[in-house]
C-alpha cells in the first residue's frame, strides 16, 4: 500500500516536471525563420485582400499557416525598440496586409518609407481585419 502511494506520487511529479518543460520549450522556441523555408505562394497585396474578402474559408486553405511572398505598397510602418510593423495596402481601402518584421531582420533591413514598393515573404496568420504576416522578412524593395 505505501509503496503504491509512491509510485503515484511519483508519476505525478514526473507529469508535472513534462509539463513544465514542454511550456518552457514552447515559450523560448524562436519559431520558424522564413529564411529557411521556400515560399509556397507568390501574390500581390491586393489579390491576397480580395482572396479573404471573397471566401474567408477558402483563403485560409490556400494561405494560413504557410510562407508566402506578398508584393505591395507601403502605406504605414510603425517601429519600436524591438519591433518594426510594415502595412502594405492602399490608404483608400479599408483592409490591408499587415507585416510582423522578424526580430533578427531589425539590424538589416533596407531603408523603406510609406510609399515604396516591396516584396515581403511571411508566415500568414490569417484574416481578421486586416490579413497577417509573422516573421516577415523584406525580399526586395523598390522605391
């Protein structure tokens, strides 16, 4: 009987140490970096837009959860210490794509302003108000 409490016990602490350093793999893991992955899709800003607009479910199936190479105009882009956000769009739409620059690419990234015209490659995220992209990397820019 005591050696049965043990065992529970046991194997309870075990589950919880798993756990624990699962949610820490988790936490800490860098993710997917663009750069080692080839683009599954090539599209221009706006057939992307018109994509999620037309037919949502049908959009997430081509887009969602793969790499691809978005060309647009800038039309905003918002920096902090660690983060630069890149809007690809036309001021006079209301939907755009929005653009999650990569950590790593801060130091080395081109000089862009609102207006030029760029390739962006990214992890899509999907569509809720605007369509997203995760770890963007700037492929070309064209001012």
């Amino acid at each position: 009987m005591f050696a049965k409490k043990h065992i529970k016990i046991f194997l309870v602490i075990l589950a919880l140490l798993v756990m624990a350093f699962s949610f820490y793999r988790m936490y800490n893991n860098p993710g997917l970096d663009v750069d080692e992955v080839s683009s599954e899709v090539k599209i221009s800003w706006i057939d992307l837009v018109n994509s999620f607009e037309k037919d949502e479910k049908k959009a997430s199936e081509l887009y969602m959860d793969k790499v691809i190479e978005v060309t647009g105009k800038i039309i905003d882009i918002s920096e902090s210490d660690k983060s630069l956000v890149i809007v690809l769009g036309d001021p006079d739409k209301d939907i755009s794509v929005i653009c999650q620059i990569q950590d790593n690419e801060l130091e080395s990234i081109p000089e862009v302003a609102v207006g030029d015209e760029l390739v962006i490659k990214g992890y899509c995220t999907g569509y809720l108000m605007d369509v997203m992209l995760i770890r963007c990397k700037i492929v070309n820019s064209r001012s």
